[in-house]
C-alpha cells in the first residue's frame, strides 16, 4: 500500500450485519491486516449522527 495513510471499510450494511460490536471488530481487524489506521462506513455515519447531535452512542 504505498502511499496510503488509512484505509476505510467502504460497505454499509456489511459493517452493520454484527451491531456496533461487529463493526469495531471488521475496523481492528482490517487496521491490524493493513497496518494503517482504519475507519468504516458505518463508523462515518455513527459519527456524523453524534456530531449533528442526532443521537448518543450507538
């Protein structure tokens, strides 16, 4: 991955399929595979929701 400084798990519903739990296992896993900091769709919208003031926490 040259070059790259993160990556993203770019799948809604797949990083949903297991709860808020799943979605921190897919990101852990896919930062220690890649060797990057690692964030996920779903992790974007929880977020934003939390920003927006829309909701606590997931």
């Amino acid at each position: 991955m040259s070059g790259a400084e993160a990556v993203v798990w770019a799948c809604t519903s797949g990083s949903f399929v297991y709860g808020w739990e799943g979605a921190q296992g897919q990101v852990r896993a896919l930062a220690r595979s890649a060797g990057l900091p690692a964030s996920s769709t779903s992790f974007a919208f929880v977020h934003a929701a939390q920003e927006l003031g829309c909701g606590g926490s997931p």
